[in-house]
C-alpha cells in the first residue's frame, strides 16, 4: 500500500498572534511541526504547577476511584471556561486542605520521634529537668557490664574522685548506672571514661523545656495525648477529602489544560523567530490542504504561508491510512522504525502472515478462545478509559486469538487434548507440519522480493529491477520448482536468472569488480536457505506449547483418582498449568513471530526513514476527546 501523500508547510507570523496560531494548530492537529536542533529554558513553574495538580488527582483517588465520565472537546480542554475557573478553585482549596493534613502528618511524626527517645529513658523516675545535674553535681549515665563498672570504681579510687553511683536499670549483660560526681571532677571524670573507652548516654536535652517538670513516665503519657488528638484531627479532615473527591474531575480537566498549555509554551520557546515575528515548518497530509488554508487564512494579513511538494532530497515523516482490520498491524512497523517516504506500507503485507504465525506458533484452540474472550471483556468493559494504543493492541490480541482456533482446530489441540477434528497433527506427523512452516516462509520471502522488484521500479532503477531483484525472484521459484516438484523445464530459468544476477549485479565498470560483486551476490543465497529456514521455529513453538499441554493434562489424570483432594489438586494444576502454558508460549509466538518480520521479511525491501507523522494536538492523560 503507499504511503499517504504529504506537503510542506512555511508559516510566518507576528508575534502578537503566536499564542492564538498555535491553540487553533493544537485543536486542528493538521501540521506535524519540525521542532529547533536547540532547546531553550522554559519556565518551570507552569511544570511545578502540573506536578501539582497530578499528585491533587492521585491523592484524591485514595477517596475515589470515580473518573470524569464526560468527553469533552478539543476547545473546552484547551480554552479557559467554566470547568477550568472551577478547578482553579477547587485545586486552592485542595491545597490549603493538604497543607493542613501535611502539618498534623509531620506533627505526628515528630511526636512519635520524640516518644521513641524518652522511651529509653522511662526506667528514671524522677523530673525531666532534674535528670541533669545540680548546680553543685554533674549526672552521668552508663550502660556496661559489672566487669567494667568494678575496674572504673577502681580507677575512680585510685584518682580520688569522690563519686555516688546507683544501678538503674539492666539489660542482658549490662547495666545502667547512674554515677554523680562534683562538677569540679568532672573533666577528670571524662579522661578516666575516655581511657576505658567508656561512652556515656546522653540525655535528650532538647526537651527540658516542654516536659520540664514532668516525670519520664508522665512526658509519656503526655505525648500519647498529643499523638490521640492529633489522629482525631487527621481523621476529620479525611473525612472532608472524601467529601472533597468529586473535585477530582474538575482536577483532571485543569491537568489536561495545563498539560497542553505546555505543549504549547515548549514549542513557542523552540521556534525561530524575532521581537515582532515568528515562523515555523513542517509537513501536513496531503488531503488537509484546503482545511489548513482555512484555518491559516482565518488570522488575516498577520499570517503569511507557503505550502508545496516535498523535494526529492527531503524525507518526510511517514503516515499509514489502513482499514479498521489491518490498522492493529501498525505496531510491527512503529516497533521497528518508519519506512522511507518514498518507499510503501509494510502493514497490508505483514499483517496475513503475522496473523498466521502466532496462531500456528501457539496451536491450541482452547488458548485462542480464551485469548479472544478476555481481550474482548477487557474492550468491552474499560473500552472507553483505554488509550488508542492499547485498544489497538488488544484488537491484536484477539485476531491472534481468532487465529489459534483456526490452527489448534486444523492441529487436533483443545487444552492439551487430542480433538477428532482437525487435518494435520504436528505429534504424529511432525515432517508436515515442518515443510508446512518452512512453505509460508518461502511465500512470505518471495512477496518480499516482489516488494522489492516494485520499489527498485518506481525508483527507476530498471536494470537492477529486470536483471537482479526479478533474476532472484525467478531463481527463486525456479528452485522450487525444477528440484523440488521436479519440473526439468524449469531449470532452463535457473540458469538464466544465475547468468543476469552474475552479470548485473555490480554497476561497477572494471571487470574484476563486476565479477567479483556478481559472485558476492550469488553467494547470498545462502542467505535465503538460512531465511526459509527461520520459519521452522514456528514448529518447535507449536510443538512446545502442545507438549506442555499435554504434560499438565497427563499430571491432573495422575491425581484425579485420589478422593476429593485429588480433584481439587487436579484442578490447581489444570488452571495454573495452562495459564502458564498459555501465558508463556503468547510472549514466544509473538516475539518470535515479530522476529520473523523484522529479521526475514523487512531485510529484503525495507528501507528507514525519518519518522512518523505525529501532528501537534491536543494529548489527554486523563479527559476523554469528544468531538
């Protein structure tokens, strides 16, 4: 299929009409703008105030989990209006809430903190402020064993350091002990515990002034009651976010508003432009022309563009116009990376046999069933909160899983077991299902070449078209058809194409280069066998997923017999072990069947290009788009 027709597009503008060009740009989604190499500072505030409004809707869905139901459009997402003004309001309040709940919050913590530290300390009863010291006597706290409290009594003596000590509290091995001394030894106190290497417990000085004259045990019970009130507090004003969550909704626009007024902003920065005038390029679909000219023409003389045909030295983005059935396909080529402008669609081509692949892949109509009905409840039931992307991507899912009834009917296979319908079964005839990979293969590699034969036309490049890419194609065939369907006649062709290949090839002008690159040529196939041969990971992936079937069919059989727990086991194993099966043997046949495309089909004609058509719009992350 060709790839849908773009234009160039040339804006100049004034400056004082840049913001209103961009917004009618945003909600026409027309041009797909080519953005400045540099990228200049934008404010961060309009970012920070996002941020904010995204962590408001996040918060709030601890309350709710309801969604804005409502589509808006472009304008009401994009336009200041009655839904915008009300979230304005309701995100200050929000935020006078928060801050409130955020004070209580760091209170809390702070007074748990504090509660932590005197807990240590609860086995002294006396004052708070008197656990310090005298004006005449410094208090120490010690935690060591009676080995250590004996040699410091010791030292203590023998440096006559008078000195009162008391056990206070113990703990395993060792003790605290509560030792006075005058403050005049204190310094000779502290050498002696340093020599010991004695460290001593310090007391949280930081709290004499609030439990001051309260005992250890009474600033702890005091704290409880701080810490009660406060949950009491919290609690309320939970209570009012909840009645506060139907803001949610409104938060939710005034992202997506602001979201896009970024947009906006980042690409205003990055244009060039003077003090009083901007312009900007980029490319629009062929068949928007007349739309976009109204649209531009809508600013008057204040707006001057030029629209035209691509050069043939630009590579413009690329835009694919497929039908509903094939536009799930789209994934393979975004996956591997826009195709030249100038070059085709892949996703028409790709899509039968991709379609085929994964279902031959995974072969077993149970899986396929389950496949599609879950992709179709999940369509069904959160359709509408789904992005495009993953709509798309669960369309795919259950194509394939249209495709694995098809198969695991024509392969006998329903949950591992052995069904009488069916043509072909891969266990007892594995040599069939082997050259029944290996033939798709060979059909998918030989479309390619054709693809190729066209591409090579409408470049004009005719000799390398007739004499090499269609010198291959017939080789090719005629391989196949001399040596495999053993039609002698067709070994005439053989040596033809072999001839025109040999002599084609190269464009060079000296012999040797030409001799040499015909037979380089030749030898790439090579390359083909290998290729054709690629396709037999189908088989071992069908083969896979049988077996294991198979196996957790054989171990619920095994326990059956025994009574009740044997059935219920046996359940267990059933459910898990084809969720399993079926989960794990999905990824493979779809990752293999991506290689296939990337690795066999796309290397014989795809060439990459500079992108894909992305138009500036309106982006929702939250609100769905009406029209």
């Amino acid at each position: 299929m060709p790839i849908e027709p773009v234009q160039k597009v040339y804006i100049f503008g004034v400056k004082n009409i840049k913001g209103e060009v961009f917004k009618k740009l945003q909600m026409s989604e027309y041009v797909h703008i080519e953005k400045s190499g540099k990228l200049k500072k934008i404010d961060e505030s309009l970012r920070i105030k996002i941020e904010k409004i995204d962590f408001a809707i996040k918060f709030l869905s601890n309350y709710s989990s309801e969604k804005f139901e409502k589509s808006l459009s472009k304008k009401e997402i994009i336009e200041k209006n009655g839904y915008i003004e009300k979230a304005e309001k309701y995100l200050k309040i929000f935020d006078k809430l928060y801050s409130v709940y955020q004070e209580l919050l760091n209170k809390k913590k702070t007074f748990l903190k504090d509660k932590e530290i005197i807990s240590m300390w609860n086995f002294l009863d006396i004052k708070f402020k008197d656990a310090f010291g005298t004006e005449n006597f410094s208090f120490f706290y010690l935690k060591i064993s009676s080995d250590v409290f004996a040699d410091l009594k010791k030292k203590l003596s023998e440096a006559k350091i008078k000195f009162l000590s008391q056990d206070l509290k113990t703990k395993g091995k060792e003790k605290v002990y509560l030792f006075i001394v005058y403050k005049d030894s204190k310094e000779k106190f502290l050498n002696i515990l340093k020599d010991l290497k004695i460290t001593h417990l310090s007391l949280p000085s930081q709290f004499i002034d609030m439990y001051g004259d309260y005992t250890f045990d009474e600033a702890f019970d005091l704290i409880n009651s701080f810490i009660e009130k406060i949950e009491k507090n919290i609690r309320e004003i939970e209570k009012i976010f909840s009645k506060f969550a139907f803001a949610k909704g409104y938060l939710m626009v005034l992202y997506d508003h602001y979201y896009n007024k970024y947009e906006r902003e980042i690409l205003s920065l990055n244009l060039p432009g003077t003090n009083l005038a901007f312009w900007m390029e980029g490319w629009i679909l062929k068949r928007n022309r007349k739309d976009v000219e109204k649209l531009l023409g809508s600013f008057g003389p204040s707006l001057y563009w030029v629209i035209r045909d691509p050069s043939p030295d630009e590579e413009p983005p690329v835009y694919f116009e497929n039908k509903e059935l094939i536009k799930p396909f789209e994934i393979v080529p975004k996956l591997y990376g826009a195709p030249s402008y100038r070059s085709i669609d892949p996703t028409p081509f790709l899509a039968p046999f991709l379609f085929m692949f994964v279902g031959m892949a995974l072969s077993d109509a149970g899986y396929g069933i389950i496949s599609s009905i879950l992709s179709l409840l999940i369509l069904k039931i959160k359709g509408k909160s789904l992005s495009e992307g993953t709509k798309s991507f669960l369309k795919l899912i259950f194509l394939f899983g249209l495709s694995t009834i098809i198969w695991g009917t024509i392969f006998h296979t329903f949950m591992g077991f052995r069904i009488s319908l069916g043509l072909l079964d891969p266990m007892k005839e594995p040599l069939k299902f082997f050259l029944l990979c290996l033939g798709v293969g060979y059909i998918q590699i030989i479309l390619g070449m054709f693809i190729k034969f066209y591409l090579s036309l409408k470049k004009r490049e005719y000799r390398k078209a007739f004499f090499v890419d269609l010198a291959w194609i017939i080789l090719l065939l005629s391989l196949v058809l001399a040596f495999v369907f053993k039609i002698k006649f067709f070994k005439y062709f053989v040596y033809v194409s072999v001839v025109s290949i040999f002599l084609f090839a190269s464009d060079s002008k000296n012999i040797f280069s030409r001799v040499f690159g015909g037979l380089f040529e030749l030898y790439g196939i090579s390359g083909y066998f290998s290729d054709v041969l690629s396709y037999a990971r189908l088989m071992a992936l069908g083969l896979a997923t049988g077996v294991i079937g198979m196996v957790v069919d054989i171990l619920v059989n095994m326990v059956k017999p025994v009574p009740i727990i044997g059935i219920i086991i046996g359940c267990v194993i059933f459910v898990f072990g084809h969720i399993f099966n079926l989960l794990i043997n999905f990824l493979s046949a779809f990752i293999h069947s991506l290689r296939l495309q990337f690795v066999e089909f796309f290397n014989k004609f795809y060439e990459l290009g500079s992108g894909f058509f992305e138009p500036f719009g309106v982006r929702s992350k939250y609100i769905k788009i009406g029209r």
